[in-house]
C-alpha cells in the first residue's frame, strides 16, 4: 500500500465531523465524545496486522512487530480542548496511523513499529496536562494533588478515568510500554506564526520550553473609592499592573523564545466603589534556556517586591508548576532536517512554546524528535485553527520520511 497523505486529510475531516460541531472539535478527555473518536481510530487500524492494548493510563498502543523488538514509537493524542481545532493532536494520530500502513504494506520492518495515542494530552476537563504520557514517563505528578481535582460539575479525576477502567494507584504501570522504546517522533501543527511569517510549510523543533507557573498575590487595603485620597491608597491592583507592564520588558531582556504572560487577575472586593484589597494573578514564563528561565523568574520576582514597597502592599509568591527545558535528540533533528528538505526543499528549527507529549517522552530517556507543520494565522485552540491541505500533506510525507531514516538508524544500534 502506497503512502496517501490525501487519505489523511480525509480521514481527519471525518472525524471532525463525528466528533465536532458548530464551535470547533468537542473531544475532551474522559468524556463520552472522546471514547467515540478512540473507537473510531481503533476501527481505522483494525485492518493492519498490529497488536492493539491499552496501558494502565489509558493510552492506546498500536503494535506492528519487526525484526527486532527494539520499537520506533509514532504518537499523538486524539484529544482536544473544548471548541478546539480539527488539526490540534489528531493530526499526529492520523498521519501515524498512515505512516503504519505504509510501513506495514512494504513487509516486516526491521525494528517494531509502535502508534500511541496518548490519553489526556490537553488536561483540558482537570487542569492536569499530559497525563498518558506523565503516567509512561514516570514522571506523573502527586497523586494526593491528582485525587483531589474535580472538573466544573465537580466530578473527580479519580471517578472520571475509572470509567475508562483506569486507577490513579496502577497508573504508573504504563512505564512499561516505554521499556523497548528506541526512538519517539511526533508531528504537530506549529500552533504559531514563526513558519508562516517565514513563508515555510514545515519545520523541525529543537525542544519545548522550560515553564514556570505561579500566582501572584498582591495584598493593599480596601477603602472607599470615594473618600480615600489617590496618595493615600495600598491598592492591590497597582502592583498587579505594574507587574504585567514589568514581564514584557523582562522577557525582552531574556532574548529570542522568552514569554511571559499574566493570564489572570481577579481582584477583591471587586466593586466599583471600593479600592481593591487583594489582587491574585497568574503569572507563565517560558523559555527554552534553564539559566534564561531562572533569570526570568528571580527578575519577576524582585520587581513584584520593589512595586509592592512602593504601593505600600504586600506579595506573596506561590509555585503552581513548573517544567525544566526539554532538548530533542540531535541526531534525530539531523535526521528530521533531511526529510523536511526532501520533501519540501528548506527547513527551519524553532523551540516549541506549548508542551507536547514528546517533552515527557524525551525526560524518560528516550531519543525524541518532533516535526511542525504550519499553522495559518498561528492560531490554535480554537475552531479557525486550519493548515493549507497540500501542507498537511507534505507533513504526512515528510513523517513517513523520518520513519524511514529513523528506524534505519535504530536498526543499526
């Protein structure tokens, strides 16, 4: 069977119409939507000769033995955010299962061949990002913190994966599906603007950003917004503001691929009569440099404390999460760069500002590389998310490409 890259492309416009509707695609983890795209996906592998198993964290594993057990993965998670895109996730899930029916059609290849769709990549219903591959990595986080997340009608994790026959206290079991693994490849919309604004269809990616997540409290004094004079104000929200104006200097200051974004400020009381007393803001920094990072943060951290000192408040510093840089291996981005070339003549590397699967993959050791494709627009998490068909196929051809060269070099030890 010869590769079609147009059957890609089709194949995710039928899922989007199985799983989508007016607002975008609806296939949020743990729900009933994403259990008919998993069924569905599980349908379009069936007539390959693969094992199919899920693990302990409910990611679906799409086996095609080979000559050695040694195993060259190909993920993606099927996924989305609510309202999501058509491309976001399930375009590295269609584009391996393609990639498997070549490989498959051409014979026993030399190494095992292995699909995975990773359970729970956006953490879109729980907050809680990357669960599958978290879960297979080993690096899933507290399970005290997991148990105790519900989603906006109150349901807990615990009680929604259970319904998927998964249990936080076995999950951790899916690490053995990383035991044989040799190499990991991943194919993404960019999700950005860099490859468009560089008149580019495909890129390769170098890593994903190191991030730093923490709310931000600013603490003043409530007092009526009528009779307090302006010099006489702690105002809360002076700080916060501050604070935002501060984080596009300091990212400035960091270089090419630093960010820093306040995604968030509520204030109390929260009344147009009354200064505010308490303004709590989310803070996101991202880069792909640890030492940039780490700089960025201890940056932010000072000046929060300097504006505090001069509004007459206080600031209190909480660490939500945090994730260190994560490089891909170099001699797969060499063998990446190549295939980009082959198939669409120029390439270009860029970091990954979103997190992927991959990142957890390539922290448990295993040599990872990653391939975008561009997005139009650079917009994503959204239903206007869409790619040019003829790039999406060229992205197709060029992870069919990097499969070969992949699986040549694991072969050769």
């Amino acid at each position: 069977m010869a590769l079609s890259p147009s059957r890609t492309v089709a194949e995710l416009k039928e899922l989007r119409e199985l799983t989508g509707d007016s607002e975008g695609a609806q296939r949020v983890a743990w729900t009933e939507t994403w259990s008919t795209a998993r069924k569905w996906l599980d349908k379009k592998v069936s007539e390959l000769p693969v094992e199919k198993t899920c693990d302990a964290a409910g990611n679906q594993w799409f086996t095609l033995p080979g000559d050695s057990e040694r195993a060259l993965l190909i993920g993606g998670h099927i996924d989305s955010v609510p309202n999501g895109g058509w491309l976001d996730g399930a375009l590295n899930v269609m584009a391996g299962v393609e990639v498997l029916r070549r490989i498959a059609a051409d014979g026993t290849p030399p190494v095992t061949v292995r699909l995975v769709n990773w359970a729970d990549e956006e953490g879109a219903r729980f907050g809680r990002s990357l669960f599958g591959s978290s879960a297979a990595a080993g690096s899933m986080a507290d399970q005290d913190e997991l148990r105790g997340r519900r989603d906006a009608d109150g349901v807990s994790l615990p009680e929604a994966i259970a319904r998927f026959d998964v249990d936080l206290a076995t999950a951790l079991e899916a690490k053995a599906e990383l035991a044989s693994a040799a190499a990991y490849l991943e194919l993404h919309i960019e999700q950005g603007p860099v490859l468009e604004s560089l008149g580019l269809p495909l890129g390769v990616v170098l890593g994903t950003f190191g991030v730093e997540r923490h709310q931000v409290t600013f603490r003043g004094q409530a007092a009526h917004a009528g009779s307090t004079p302006m010099d006489k104000r702690r105002d809360a929200l002076a700080g916060a503001a501050r604070l935002e104006l501060e984080i596009r200097e300091i990212a400035k200051r960091a270089g090419e691929g630093a960010v820093c974004t306040m995604g968030g400020v509520v204030t109390r009381p929260g009344i147009v009569t009354s200064v505010v007393e308490t303004a709590e803001c989310l803070l996101d920094q991202r880069h792909l440099d640890a030492t940039k990072l780490a700089e960025m943060l201890s940056n932010a951290e000072a000046a929060s404390r300097r504006f505090a000192e001069e509004e007459s408040i206080d600031v209190e510093w909480e660490r939500i999460w945090n994730i260190e840089p994560i490089l891909f291996d170099e001699a797969l981005i060499e063998l990446a760069d190549e295939a980009v070339r082959e198939v669409a003549g120029s390439s270009h590397r860029l970091p990954s500002g979103p997190l992927h699967d991959a990142a957890e993959v390539a922290r448990a050791g295993v040599p990872t590389v990653m391939l975008f494709v561009q997005s139009l627009r650079g917009l994503s998490h959204t239903k206007l998310e869409d790619t040019e068909e003829e790039h999406l196929e060229l992205s197709v051809q060029a992870l069919d490409r990097l499969a070969d060269k992949a699986m040549a070099q694991v072969a050769a030890g």
